[in-house]
C-alpha cells in the first residue's frame, strides 16, 4: 500500500512548497516548522488505518462511548535529518514510544556506496505496529538496511514507512525488499542524480534543518 498525500489537494501542498522552496528554505526555524505540520498530517492519515476498540468515557454530565486506538504505535527515525518529521508524529501520538538508529553512506573508492548502521536505541518491537519516520526516501538503501537490521532483532507485527519526499527509484527498492511494508508519502519525483539526490527534492535536509556537516 503506497499513500501519496500530495496526489490530493489540501494545505498540506503549501507546507511541501515552502519545504522546496530556496528562499524559504533558509529560514531553519521554518524547515523544521513544515517537516512538523506534514509529520502531523501523515500521523493523522495513518491513523484512520489502526485498529480501534471501543471504549467509555466517563464526562461531567454522563458517559459517551468514543473509538481509541487499541495500539500505540512505536515511532522511529535514522539520525539526524528525519528529527522535525518525526516530532509531527509524536505531537499526534503522543503517548507512543521512539527508537533511534544512526545509519549513513559509507562512500568507496569508485564513487558507490554501502549503508553503515552504526546504532539502534529502540524498546521491545515485539508484536508492536512501527513506524519509520526519514524525511528523504532517495535510494531506499537506508530504510531497508535499518528496518531490516530491526526485523532481525524483533518480530514486529506491522511496518510502516513515512517520507516526505521519496523517488520513483527509492519506492520501488523499498517495495522490492520490504513487500509487507506499508508506505507513506508526500510526495513522489522521479529523478535523482549521480550522487543519489532527489530531483527536484528540496537539497540537503540534515543540514537545512540544522547546519551544514564538516
């Protein structure tokens, strides 16, 4: 299952211009600001797709019976640009806990690369419904090396994949080697370049978000 959100016209297309957006761009506070909003918004689709039991709430005047989620979902991101995407989906689920990966391109000699994931801090997955959270979804090598790593250690009952902006290439790679993951997108573009850059993406989102890398 692929959600693409911006495939509908909402506010959310105006959060996703201003994240392209150059001159906006420059404004951290402000990038940060629109991972946030979109994170909030794919919370909140992604919900409706939950399981939800019953249950009675107790008011000033009465009772009233209100679906929650049977769940919390556990949320997670690969460190450090994926953090204000991440943070909208802990204002919706709020009570939910994190798990926390490092993982980064390794570049060779000849230009290639392999992932290298260096650190997982997460809680028991066990039987739990996960969600990843990475602003980019370029290659999809990074997801995989690290949902995989993941699976490897827990028996996780549900996988679901969050980006904001993810390529042609990166969905199909993910789709390929995580058929059972569920996936939740911005928006999809179809390029990317020789350096594995989304085309047009929106550049560098570590460092737009916080500062440039030494």
């Amino acid at each position: 299952m692929i959600f693409v959100l911006n495939k509908t016209n909402s506010i959310a297309n105006q959060f996703l211009a201003q994240l392209r957006d150059a001159d906006i761009q420059q404004d951290k506070a402000r990038f940060r600001k629109n991972q946030e909003k979109l994170g909030e918004i794919l919370a909140y689709e992604l919900s409706k797709t939950l399981k939800y039991e019953a249950k009675e709430i107790q008011t000033p005047l009465g009772t009233a019976n209100i679906n929650i989620p049977a769940d919390e979902p556990v949320l997670g991101t690969i460190l450090r640009a994926g953090l204000p995407f991440h943070q909208g989906f802990m204002n919706y689920f709020d009570q939910s806990a994190s798990a926390f990966v490092t993982a980064y391109r390794k570049v060779k000699r000849n230009g290639s690369f392999i992932i290298q994931v260096d650190h997982i801090s997460a809680p028991n997955l066990d039987d739990k419904v996960f969600i990843l959270c990475d602003t980019m979804l370029a290659t999809g090598q990074s997801i995989v090396a690290v949902c995989k790593e993941l699976m490897a250690q827990y028996s996780i009952k549900e996988l679901h994949i969050a980006a904001v902006i993810a390529s042609t290439e990166g969905v199909a790679h993910v789709r390929a080697n995580l058929p059972k993951a569920k996936l939740w997108l911005c928006a999809i573009d179809d390029e990317m370049t020789s350096k594995a850059y989304i085309v047009p993406g929106l550049g560098d989102a570590g460092d737009l978000a916080f500062g440039d890398k030494v």
